[in-house]
C-alpha cells in the first residue's frame, strides 16, 4: 500500500490506540502491544509499511529522548558514584557475552572476524525496552534498575569504538577511524561537557522570561536535537549526546519543567520506534528456519540471563533483583541492527546470517516482555521485611524522599520552606516566576522553575509521592485551579492552602483544602500588642487573642455551611459578634471575681 504521510500517520496512531490498551488489559505492558501493532502493519504482515528502515530512523529520536529525561534524573555527582557500576558491572557484562557468544558462533562455522563482532553485538541490549519495562514495573530506583542502568550507558559507550573496528576487521581499512576523527570526538565532549551547563542555563533564563510556554517547549526539543546531532556529527552516538545534556542541567532550576516539556514527545515517538522495530523481524525468515531462529533465541537469552545473573549476585543483589536484572537485560538491542548492517557491508557478514540474527534480535526484543511477567508471576509480590520500615516517629518519605510539595514561592511559601528546611523534612518547591526562582537559588534554596497548575508539571516534579501539598499561590485564582488539580490527581493527599479572604477560603473548603487565610495570624499578633501597650497584662491579651481566635474559626465554619446565602451569613456574623461580647464579659466577671479572692 503507498501511502501518504497523513495516511500512514493515521494507521501508526491508531494501531497504538488499538492494540496497547488491549494489551495493557491483558496485563501484557505496552512494548509488546506497539511491538505487535508493528509485525501487523510491517511487510510480512498486512503490508501497511513496507520500508521498516525509514520510519525507524526517525523514530530513534524517541530513544534519544528518552536518554535526555534519564539524564535529567542522575546529577553529575551522582554519576560519579555510578562510575564502578557502569566499568566494572558494564565491562563483564560485554565481555563475557562477547566471549562466550562469540565462541558459540565460531563453532557454526563463523570466522573470528565476524564472530567477535556479532558477539559484541548480541551482547549489547536494547536500551529503550529495557527502561521501558523498568519504568512500568516500578524498578528504575530499584537496586537491580540501578544497576542495569549503569550496564547498558556503557553499552551505549562501547558501541563508538565497535562502530569504528567493523571497517578494519573487514579489510576496508580506508574506511578505518582515523586519529583527527578521535581528537574531533574528545574535542567536541569536552565542549559539551565545559560549557554546555552555563551556556544552557543562561538560555533557559532568557526563554522562561518570555513566560511563552510554546517557546519554551521549542526551546527544550531545539537542546535535545540539536546536542544529539552535534555528537552525530562528529562521530559519536546522538543518544550519549543528549545523556549529557540531560545531566548538565539535572541540577538546574528547570529540571522539572524540561521533564514535562519532553515526556509526552519521548513517549509518542518510543512507541513509534518499538512499532518500527515490530515492523523489522523478518517472519518469512522465522517460518523458513524456525528450529534454526529458536536455538538462536534461546542460546541468546540463556547466555545473557545467567551471566547477568551471576553480575548481580557480585553485586550484592538478592536472588530477586538479580533475576529480575537478567530478566530486563538478556535481550538483545536496537544498536545489532546498526552493526549488522556495518557488517554485511564490508562483507563480514552473508545476507543469510545477517537475516538470521536481525530475526533473533527482534524476537528476543518482542519475547522479553511476556517472558518478564511470566517471571514476575512466578517470583510473586515482593513484600519489604519488617525490619526495612521506618520507625513510627520518623517521617515517611516517599519514593524520592519527598513528602511535602510547595506550590509558590513567594514571601508566603518561604516561611513554610525555611521551617521545613531547619526541621530536615524534604520538599520540592515549584515557583512560575524565573526571576523568584534565580534570585532564591542564589541563597541555597532547593526550587524549580514551573507552573504547578499543569497536571505535567505536578507528575514530572514527583507528586505521586508526595503526603502535603501546600499552596500558596500569590493568584487565588491560579490558587484555585491548582487546588483543584491537585484534588483531582491525589485524592488522598493533604492540601494546604493560602486563602485570600473568607470567602476564598469557603471555596478551597469546597475541595476538602484547609485554608489558612493569609494575614489573619499577623493580625491577630498585632491585635495583642495593641492590648498589651494598653496596659492588659500579656498572659491576659494572649488569652483574649486565643479565645477570639477558636471563635472565629468557629465561625468560619459555621458559615461555610450557609456561605451561598447572603442574608444567613450576614446573620450568622451578627450572632456571633454578641457572642463573642458575651464570652469576654464573662472572662471579664471570672477574672474580677479570682482578683477578689485573692485580695481576701
């Protein structure tokens, strides 16, 4: 079927709509249903798509993405703590599958040449299921997702110099990287990595000021494409490229915000490019040698889940989590296809052997879901022991060790973050105004840029772990909406809110908030100094201000249940004002009558 564009973007989008809910309703997880939705459309299917090839290169900028929003989550310190996982876990890992998968291919008749780098190749796992499956069973912050992070960033750093050895080892040495290729590729790292934080956030800074989301959302893809392509262009992989860019502004104020940005393009196009890849096994192959494809299969899985099984008893995983990094990891990746076709180039590779391991890698990639649940379901839950949970008087803290949001960071909102900050409880602060957010920052303060009435922005700063929302928006209206939101997003969170008046505060009533109106505490300070500098002793005065205090938020409440009557409210104040009169003409009378007793 040719197609136009419109025609195939309209038969991609509505395979995705169609087959990842069905799937997900099976319990069978999204890669598998756009992996399905893929050998459907693809040419040994229906025929929808014939040239596979086209669209997965465009939906490789899906996994660049996705390396840019994993970035954003690791600081630089952080990556350096990593450094003995990515070369000691990551090392093994490629070159004991090299080895040993490397020697199985020689024993069918493979020459070294090419067996060293199919072997490589196999070794190498897919990085966009990979993450992909961690993120939908919840294993990312895991010990074992933490570790198969660190394994495959440095497949993804292995992959250059693989790229580079297939000319050599294939007699095109003309073709082989040359030392100017290399000093351009340090060259071009080093200017990502020595000037790209200032140079980034200086231009984020002028971005925000324009407070044009569109621009901003422009400016965020203009960083991610355009910090792949530079890498591209002097030889090196686009995803590292915008790995790096995502750690050099992980500690920036517009983490957050770049998050939300991003996230909805990464995930259109990685489904995208899990269809492409659907779309790339070769089925014709499979029917034809289908006892050949399944050794290959299963030799390939079996040999990277035992090796990465015993890696994670190395390190100090439980038997748990080193099944489950086996599980996530013996697939083979989307980079085999590169270097099968690098090989087949440079004649390396026969075009019978180059279809057979393009339909071992696509099948070990569509396989790896179903047989990761059927793992899972055989493992069972994983209870915590009793002994990992916090003790009663310590604050829990949530997946990320946040507990408390704070939406606004105005003269409000500070109070709140500088009595938190001296108590050591963690929280993550949102502020939509750049200037705010720069200026606090400046004094240590821990806050993001972003505008916490966007369902995105709420989900990308962590809310699902958060216990307390407070907001304390200078807009009761933006105050409202946020509100509201929050409400809707987390039903079962507590919400804090600043009221401007009493009838702001009704409103946040309606949305089970509890509001605290803005200038009712200081007022009721200066209300007993007033009784004070009047002569009133000041255990006297704070009692009077108490007192007046628990009544009206008596009364607060009282007319919350009648506050869309004006008449019933109007009311309500006048009984209470004579109330109040004669609660302090009887404290008056006791205290009259004790100073009596006491001159007695």
């Amino acid at each position: 079927m040719h197609s136009g564009a419109l025609e195939l973007a309209l038969v991609l989008l509505l395979a995705a709509v169609i087959a990842v809910p069905v799937f997900k309703k099976l319990g069978l997880g999204a890669v598998l249903g756009y992996l399905a939705a893929g050998v459907v459309l693809g040419p040994d299917g229906l025929g929808f798509v014939q040239d596979a090839d086209r669209i997965l290169g465009a939906a490789e900028i899906g996994v660049v993405m996705l390396l840019f929003v994993i970035g954003l989550e690791l600081s630089p310190t952080r990556l350096k703590v990593m450094r003995r996982s990515v070369f000691g876990a990551g090392a093994a890992q490629v070159a004991l599958s090299a080895l040993v998968l490397g020697s199985l291919l020689m024993l069918d008749h493979f020459q070294w040449k090419a067996a060293l780098i199919v072997g490589i190749a196999l070794a190498l796992s897919s990085t966009a299921v990979g993450l992909q499956l961690l993120s939908e069973h919840k294993g990312i912050n895991s010990d074992y997702g933490r570790l198969g992070f660190a394994i495959l960033l440095f497949q993804d750093l292995i992959a250059i110099p693989l790229l580079a050895a297939i000319p050599l080892l294939g007699g095109a040495k003309n073709q082989t990287l040359q030392w100017d290729d290399v000093a351009i590729a340090l060259g071009a790292l080093a200017v990502v990595i020595l000037c790209g934080r200032p140079v980034l956030r200086r231009l984020f800074n002028i971005i925000a000021r324009t407070r044009s989301p569109e621009v901003f959302t422009a400016m965020a893809l203009l960083v991610v494409l355009g910090t792949a392509w530079f890498m591209q262009e002097v030889g090196l992989s686009p995803s590292l490229g915008a790995f790096l860019a995502g750690v050099l502004l992980s500690d920036s104020e517009f983490r957050h915000e770049l998050e939300s940005q991003i996230e909805p393009f990464k995930g259109l196009l990685l489904g995208l490019f899990f269809i492409a890849v659907g779309m790339g096994i070769d089925l014709d192959r499979v029917v034809a040698e289908p006892a050949l494809i399944a050794i290959g299969v299963t030799a390939l899985l079996v040999v990277k889940f035992g090796l990465l099984f015993g890696i994670g008893k190395v390190a100090r995983l439980s038997t748990r989590h080193a099944l489950m990094l086996g599980s996530v990891l013996w697939l083979g990746g989307e980079f085999a296809f590169v270097v099968f076709n690098e090989a087949q180039r440079v004649h390396l590779l026969g075009d019978a052997n180059h279809d057979r391991l393009v339909a071992i890698v696509g099948l070990s990639m569509g396989l790896t879901p179903l047989l990761m649940i059927a793992l899972l379901r055989l493992l069972g839950s994983e209870h915590a022991p009793a002994g990992d949970k916090p003790p009663a008087d310590k604050v829990d803290n949530g997946g990320d060790g946040i507990t408390v949001m704070i939406a606004g960071m105005g003269r409000f909102g500070q109070v709140v973050a500088r009595l938190l900050t001296a108590q050591k409880i963690p929280f993550v602060a949102l502020e939509a105004n750049p200037d705010t957010v720069s200026d606090l920052r400046r004094f240590g303060n821990k806050l993001y840029y972003g505008d916490p009435t966007r369902p995105e922005m709420l989900r990308a700063a962590g809310g699902e772990n958060v216990r307390v929302f407070v907001i304390t928006l200078d807009d009761p209206e933006a105050n409202m909406r946020a509100t509201r939101l929050i409400r809707r997003m987390y039903p079962n969170a507590v919400v804090l809110a600043r009221a401007r008046n009493r009838q702001h505060a009704w409103r946040l009533m309606d949305m089970s908030a509890e509001p605290f109106r803005e200038v009712f505490g200081t007022s009721l300070d200066m209300s007993e100094r007033v009784l004070t500098a009047l002569g009133i002793p000041t255990e006297t005065a704070r009692a009077h201000v108490e007192r007046f205090r628990e009544h009206d938020e008596k009364l607060l409440r009282d007319q919350y249940l009648v506050y869309d009557d004006e008449a019933a409210v109007i009311q309500t104040s006048r009984d209470a004002r004579a109330d109040l009169m004669h609660l302090f003409e009887a404290d008056a009378s006791r205290e009259e009558r004790t100073d009596a007793e006491r001159r007695d």
